[in-house]
C-alpha cells in the first residue's frame, strides 16, 4: 500500500518526487501535536489544500485518522476546525479507507457530558452522511439528541437528520413520523418548528414516504397561516415535488393560487421564486392554463418588483417546449385564439416599460417566441421584437450602471438569437447597433462590438460601408489609453477583421497599426494578432507579431511569438496560388513549407513541462504533412501528363492483367506514376486518420476549434476520393458518403468558404466521371490540381484552442501493487492472477465542464510477453496477452477499479493501462494517460520441484527435453 502512494506521488507530477507529501504530512501532523493550541489549529486548517494538492487515497486516510484522534482528545475550538475542514473537505471523504476506525474515533465523544461537544460530533457525523449512511447506532444518537433540553445539541442534530435524510432511505422512513410529531406537538417552540419543516424536502425516497409527506405539508400550511411558517412550509413542498417528480403539477398549481390569492408580498415572492425553479427544472409539465394563470397575474399586479418576476418566470419558459403547448391550437379555437395572445399582449407591453428589467424581459419573450414559433399570425411579433430591442439598447448603451450593462447583455443576446432564426432581420439590427457605437459608453460599445461579431460570424452582412464607420471610431478610440480603450481596441479590431471578407486594404492595416503604436500596450496587440489569425488575415498578424518580438522578457515567449509570426508568413504565401497554374502551385507551398519548418522548431523551443504545447505541435506538424501531400499530387498529375490517353491503357491493362496501368502506357514510367497516384491516395487518408486522432485527443477543446480540425479531416478525405474516382478506380466510386450536408448551420466565414469548395470540388469530380467515362488524363489533373489550388486559397483558421485552453481537465492514474522501481518487474507466480488495483483523479481547471463533461472514465489494459524464460515452445496466443477493458464513472473526481490478470507464460510481461474518457453525448476522448508497468512470471515452487524431480529421473537428454515439454505444456 505504502508503495503504491509513492508511485501515484511519482506520477502526480506536482513538482518535486514522491516525499513532498510524506514530509508535508509529517510537517502537519508536528503541527498536531504541539502543546500550543494556535499551532494545532494551524495545522489543522491546513489539511485541505493538503487534500487538494495529493488527492490519492493513502495521503487522505492517514490525514483524516489524524484529524479524527485530534477531535477526540482535543478541546471544542479545536473539534470546530477538524468540523470545518471535513465539511470543505466533502468531496474527498469516500477516499478514507478506515471507515470503521475513523468513525469510532469521532463517535466516542457522543457520550460526552458537555452539550457543545455533542452537538459538534453530531454536525460531523451528519457532514459524514455520504460515506455512513446506514450506521444505526448514528441513527440512534440523532434521534436521541432531537429530545435534547439543549438548544444547541437539538439543532446539530435537525442538521444531522437531514444530511442522514438525504443519503438513507431507512433513516428517512425512521425519523419522519418523529419529525412529524414533532412539528405538529404543541410543546415544540414556532422557531424549532421552522427549523424541522426542511427535512421533509428529503422524504421522496419512495411514493409513499412523498405522499405522506405532503399530506404534513398541506396540513401546516392550512394550519399555521403565519408568514414565516407559510414560506419555509411551500418551499419544502416545492423541494420535495420537484425531487419526487410526480407532484410537480399540483405544485404549480398550488404556486399559482398564492401568487394569485394571498395579498402578502413575501408569500408572492417566494411563489415567484419557486415556480421560477419550476420552470428551469421541468418546463415540460406547465399546461396552458398554468402559463395563462401567471400572464393574468402579471397582467393585474400593480408592484413592478413582482410583475419583473413573473416575467422572468415566463422568459424562462418562453425558450422552451412549453411556448409550443401555450400556442397549440386546442379544443375552441375562438375563443383560445383570444386568451392565447395575454402572453403577446404582456410581452407588447412591457417591452417600453420604464423598468429596464421588465422591458428586457420583454423583448426576451418577444423573442423566443418569433424564434420558435412558425405560425403565420406570430410572424408580426418580429418587428415588435426589433423595435423593443432598438429602443433598449438606446437606453441602455447611454447608461454605465452595472444594472443597464445587465440589461445590455440581455438585449444583444436577443438580437443575436433573433438575427440566427430570423436573417432577414440582420441588416436592419446591424444598422441600429452601428448607429449607436458613437454615442455609446466605452462597456456598452465592447459588448456591442462582441454581438457585431457575432453576427457577422454567422451572415455576412456588413458591407464596405459600414466599415468605414467602424475606421473612424477606430481611429477616435486609439487617441486613450485607458483599460476600456484597450478593450475596446481589440473588440472593434475583430469587428473589422470579420467583416473583411476579402484581404484587409493596406488603408485599414496602416489605421490599426498607427492606433496600436500610438494608445495600446503589448498585450493589446498581441490579443489583436491572435484575432487576426483566427480570421485568417494572416498578414497583419505576421506584421503585429515581427514588432511583438522584442518586448517579451521570457525566451519561452519569444519563440512562442516567433513561431506564430513563421505561420503567419507562411500561410500568407499561399495567397499567392492562382487557378490552373500548378508551377506557381509548387513554388508558394515549398515557400511555405520552408517558413513551417523554422516555425515548428520555434514553437518546440517554446514548449515546456508545464505547458508540451501538444495539441499546437500536432495541429502543425499535420497541416506541414498536408502540404508536402499536396505539392507530391501536383508533382504527379504534372508527370501524368506524359501519359498517353486511358481509354488505349485500359486496353492494355486489361491484357496485361495490371489494373493499375489504366492509367498510363505499359511502361516503367507509366507503372511508377500509377503506383505514385495510388500511394498519394493512401496518404491522404492516413492523414485524414492522424486529423481524426488529433480530434478525439482534444478534450478540452471549445466547438469552433474542434470543427476546424474536422474539415481539415474533410478536405484529405475529399482528395483521396477524387483520386480515387477520377483516376484510379472510376467506376466503383461512391459520392454519396462524401457528399457534404447543405442544411448544416455553418458557424463561421472559414467554415462557409471551406464547404462551398467541398461542394464545387464535389460536382466537378461527379460531373466529370458521369459525362465523359473513362475520363480523360488531362481533364483529371486539372480537375485534382484545381481543388488543391481552392483548398490552399481559403486561409487557414488557427482557432481559439491553440493560443487559449479555457478548459482544462487531466487525469492521474495510480496502479496497485507497482515496484520500488519503474524499472523493476513485480513477482507473480504462474499459477496465480494477478489483481492490478487501478485507481484515478480527475483534475479540472478553473472552468470546469465548460465545453463538455465527463461521464465516465474507460481503462483498458493489456499485457505483452516481452521475454520468456525456459524453453522455446510454441506458446498460444492467448496465453501471452491479456486484453481488458472496464469504464467507471467518477464520483467527486475519483474513481477506482480492479482487474484480474493471468501470465501462465514464464518470462517478463509489459502492462499498459490507457485512459480515456467518455463525455455526457457519449463521444469518446483519447486523452490519456498511459502508464506502463513489468510483470515477471514464475514458476510456482510445487511445480519447480515436481519437475527438478523427474529431470533427475531421466537419465539421456533427449528424455529430458521430452519431460520438460510435458512439464510445460500443463501450464
């Protein structure tokens, strides 16, 4: 066991080697027991960056032993803070492995005499609920301690009972007919009662235990109609509906006849607060009648605090299924048809309300509701919806309260949403949002800029015009050198650099690089470079990152700067390609080529332990293997050209029997430039394949980046199959399976220009390999060069995840037994298995789950002979390897599981354990890692001497060599 903590401190990879923890443990645990009670409670509160700096099972139990001894003898201050580490600790605490002996540390103090350090053991034992949830004699002390004369003790033990609620089911049922009784007894204080209500938000672990429950609930709320005890008491019952499910309905009802009948304001917020959790929870279940009740409500109030709540409870749904049922027709459409437009009507009015809040909310619902519902009637509700969100954003763009910048967000969220749904609509909500930048305050114009973008992302609507504003406040901008300024800098620059659909003018790039010199810091301009190369002007980026160069202070840095300026140069000279010129072809791409070369051995400088710069290594070193694929295909449709016709090859391949020469005379030459284009072919998928693998390891990639690596996948897959069609074997090939999906929301400029090559390339391949079969040789190449030509033009996009990892997600593997040495084998005897203990910690970034989650984690591990001893004997295969795979899902980040192994085979063994992860759409991830340890394989000792037995037996070697051959085939 020992062993295996140090090993998982090996791998952990945080600094120094293994004795980090041990000697930070041994430093704590001084701290432990020293006399004096400042150092003991030092050390204490310092156990949970311990946990989060070693989070591997061995460190935690030993921490958390000594944690319990110090509870146990300490004073109550001292039991305060192991309460506390322990509760921040939650997460760690399925990690102890002496559950017994921990437990009974701390429980021994329940018998103490002081009810203060009783109340203290039962908070801990209810902070322990997860890992002991059935222990009865817990349940019998909080049961005990409900009784209490002591306020404090009866208190700690309402929080045990509802951490214990929680986790069993057996304590529920136990304790809820005490918890009723007391409630309902008149000796119980209204504040304790208060106090007791939340427990029974726990009861749902089954049907019966809900039902009766929340016949309690409804029997209180009936009975005490005070304020207080009417809210914590339909809290509860939301609580618990929304856990139980099947009373979610009656619940909304319920809600809704508060909100409508009690004249209290306290009693309507909180309705408004449930049924807003309602509406995010389960917006399936509201009726129409449910939506109709709250719009009347909202309709009738006079508080403006109210009505903003309710409508926000209405936007909440107004972007789900339930604006589907509101607006389905129904039984009596006359009078339907009037009552279905109350929400319209509420909408309409608030949308110019003098309440920011209520007016957003508003257009929110506005909306939603022209983005989601087709019918011919709503189509009116668009411009309802553009004009509210003109006239906020007039409002709130003037405005630099952190209440109008809410607001603000709101507003051009809709109006991306709207434009997405509605593009017509684009030009008209361009116009209104560049009509405002001038006028605007500096926060509200880089959101405006961020929703231009947005925009512009998805329609390409701003034209030359409009850019021309966007100069002249750029150039007014760069005259301040204030944070916003430098924010606003880089949003306006990205505004331009999207709208540019074409090369940026040498006007623009002098405008934005005078501004840059005169107002903006390095960073600023290293923020806008990295735009400019995300939207593939590659050219002002080089420039932006050549004057970067000398005002870095890390060398790390400065390669990492003068490998982006060697991309840049050399994805500009793959501007210069022009159509059905493959010499010029040729010439940018080994231009290019050259400046990769320099770059990638820059951008491998600057990688570093910390931070391999794997993805952006990989990502590059594939686009280098993707030219030099190119420039060979020019090459060989050049040499083609020398061939004669393939209608006279065919001929002669089909007499010589060589498929292959179709395409060329039987000649060496002929033969080699086949076998040439065949090996391109093969190329291109294999590349297709690395691009598929570079995919699956990007985890922690965001969706812009990850459809980026995707049609780079697409364009090798393209190319192999127009060989293939045109040249190498016309009549077999399908263009179904490549055919490109037109419906496909496209989400940038890059990707629309990527797939309208797909498609022309596409129909040019199919029309001609159905018009003019066999194809003719020179129609071919012109045809393969021309789509290298029109793949290379489009810039390539270096997206988000190769400057910024906004996510980041790592696991860490520890293998049980594992020698003193990595290098050592570990002793097993054949006729044993061995049970390989492999346990896991899943670590997050500051962002976790932001693109995507994990749901499990798979591990396969397999076993290679790498030599054996004894003789050589034909061995089966499956004695020599052991292939398994098991998937786990994590829980609080960690994740343990066992396999058992046979190595029958005498000799030396390699065990591999890969992971990788399975995320909540099912996708599997390759991220790693993979660790490696040796097995050695011995012959156990009966069967040894059993065998050195019988070789003394015989007498002639030939007899021996018999005998061996039996002795090791029983094995």
């Amino acid at each position: 066991m020992a062993a295996s903590g140090k090993s998982f401190l090996a791998d952990a990879g945080y600094g120094e080697q293994e004795l980090d923890a041990n000697s930070a443990l041994m430093e704590l645990d001084k701290g432990l027991r020293s006399g004096k009670l400042g150092e003991q409670c030092e050390a204490v509160v310092r156990f949970p960056r311990l946990f989060q700096k070693y989070p591997f099972p061995i460190l935690i139990n030993s921490a958390f032993l000594k944690l319990a001894d110090v509870f146990r003898v300490g004073n109550n201050f001292l039991r305060l803070c192991v309460l506390k580490v322990t509760q921040q600790s939650e997460k760690h605490l399925e990690k102890i492995l002496n559950v017994d002996e921990f437990v009974k540390r701390v429980f021994s103090v329940i018998h103490s005499n002081d009810p203060v350090a009783r109340a203290i053991t039962l908070r801990m034992l209810g902070s322990m609920a997860s890992i002991i949830p059935e222990r009865k004699n817990a349940h019998h002390s909080i049961r005990q301690s409900l009784d209490s004369h002591d306020n404090v003790e009866v208190e700690a033990a309402i929080f045990a009972a509802a951490n214990f609620s929680a986790q069993s089911k057996d304590f529920a049922v136990g304790i809820c007919n005490k918890i009723s009784e007391m409630i309902q007894g008149l000796a119980t204080p209204v504040d304790l009662k208060l106090k007791l209500i939340p427990i029974l938000q726990h009861m749902h672990h089954d049907a019966s235990l809900a039902s009766s429950s929340r016949q309690l609930l409804q029997q209180l709320v009936t009975s005490y109609p005070s304020t207080k005890m009417v809210i914590v008491t339909l809290h509860t019952f939301t609580l618990l509906a929304a856990s139980s499910l099947v009373d979610i309905p009656k619940q909304i009802q319920l809600l809704l006849q508060y909100l409508k009948n009690d004249p209290r304001k306290a009693v309507k917020r909180l309705a408004i607060q449930d049924l807003r959790l309602l509406a995010n929870k389960t917006p399936h279940t509201w009726s129409r009648e449910n939506i109709q009740a709250l719009c009347e409500s909202a309709l009738n109030t006079p508080y403006d605090s109210l009505k903003m709540g309710m409508l926000s409870v209405l936007s909440t749904l107004s972007g789900t299924i339930a604006i589907k049922q509101y607006f389905s027709s129904a039984p009596g459409a006359a009078a339907t048809t009037a009552r279905s437009f109350d929400l319209v009507k509420l909408a309409q009015e608030c949308c110019y309300h003098n309440n920011r809040g209520i007016a957003a909310h508003g257009v929110r619902i506005l909306t939603n509701i022209s983005a989601s519902c087709q019918e011919k009637d709503l189509l009116p509700l668009e411009q309802d919806a553009v004009f509210g969100l003109e006239a906020l954003l007039v409002l709130c763009s003037q405005d630099d309260s952190p209440g109008a910048q809410a607001t603000l967000k709101i507003t051009l969220t809709c109006m991306v949403k709207l434009v997405k749904c509605r593009p017509h609509l684009s030009q008209s909500v361009v116009e209104s949002l560049l009509a405002q930048l001038h006028s605007a305050q500096d926060n509200a114009r880089i959101l405006m800029c961020h929703c231009l973008a947005a925009i512009a992302m998805q329609l390409p609507v701003l034209a030359d015009g409009m850019l021309g504003d966007l100069m002249d406040l750029y150039k007014l901008i760069g005259q301040s050198a204030t944070d916003k300024k430098q924010e606003l800098l880089v949003s306006l620059a990205t505004v331009i650099f999207v709208s540019s659909q074409k090369a940026l003018s040498t006007e623009i790039k002098t405008v934005i690089k005078q501004q840059l010199e005169n107002a903006s810091n390095g960073w600023t301009a290293y923020r806008i470079a990295r735009q400019a190369s995300r939207m593939g002007n590659h050219d002002m980026a080089r420039e932006l990152y050549q004057s970067l160069l000398t005002q870095v202070a890390s060398e790390h840095f400065y390669f990492w700067l003068n490998s982006l300026k060697e991309f840049s140069q050399a994805e500009q000279c793959l501007t210069g390609l022009q159509e059905e010129s493959s010499s010029s072809a040729l010439s940018c791409i080994a231009e290019a080529l050259k400046s990769y070369h320099k770059g990638i051995a820059s951008l491998t400088a600057a990688s570093t332990p910390l931070n391999p710069l794997s993805f952006q290594c990989g990502f590059v070193k594939l686009r280098i293997d993707l030219l030099q694929a190119f420039s060979q295909l020019i090459c060989t449709c050049n040499s083609l050209k020398t061939s004669p016709p393939p209608a006279i090859a065919t001929t002669i391949a089909m007499t010589s029997g060589n498929d292959l020469q179709r395409c060329g005379r039987i000649s060496n030459q002929a033969l080699t430039l086949s076998l040439q284009m065949k090996h391109s072919m093969e190329e291109f998928r294999n590349l297709a394949t690395r691009y598929g693998d570079l995919y699956q390891s990007s985890f922690d990639a965001d969706s812009a980046t990850l459809r980026n690596v995707e049609l780079q996948q697409q364009s090798c897959l393209l190319i192999s199959h127009a060989i293939e069609a045109l040249i190498l074997d016309p009549e077999s090939a399908s263009f179904q399976e490549y055919s490109s999906n037109g419906t496909a929301h496209v989400e940038s400029e890059y990707e629309r220009r990527m797939m309208s090559v797909f498609n022309h390339v596409l129909e040019e391949v199919e029309s001609l390999n159905r018009k003019y079969a066999p194809v003719s040789y020179l129609a071919s190449n012109t045809c393969l060069c021309n789509a290298v030509i029109a793949l290379l033009k489009v810039p390539l996009s270096f997206q988000r995840y190769f400057f910024q990892k906004l996510q980041s997600t790592s696991i860490k593997l520890a293998l049980s037994p594992s020698p003193r040495n990595p290098a050592e084998p570990i002793a097993v005897q054949n006729n044993q298995q061995l049970a390989l203990k492999v346990e896991g910690v899943v670590q997050h970034g500051s962002k976790p789950g932001l693109f995507r989650k994990i749901q499990s984690v798979c591990l396969n591990v397999s076993s290679v002979l790498q030599s054996k001893s004894g003789q050589d004997y034909k061995i089966p295969l499956e004695n020599m390897t052991n292939e398994m795979e098991q998937r786990v899902e994590p829980h609080n980040d960690y994740f343990s599981t066992q396999f058992l192994l046979n190595f029958v085979i005498l000799g030396t063994h390699n065990i591999t354990v890969e992971s990788s992860v399975i995320d909540s759409n099912g996708i599997v991830w390759k991220t790693g890692p993979k660790t490696t340890i040796f097995v050695k394989s011995l012959e156990d000792p009966y069967s040894q001497q059993v065998r050195l037995q019988q070789q003394q037996q015989q007498g002639p070697a030939p007899a021996q060599q018999q005998q061996q051959r039996t002795a090791y085939s029983r094995f």
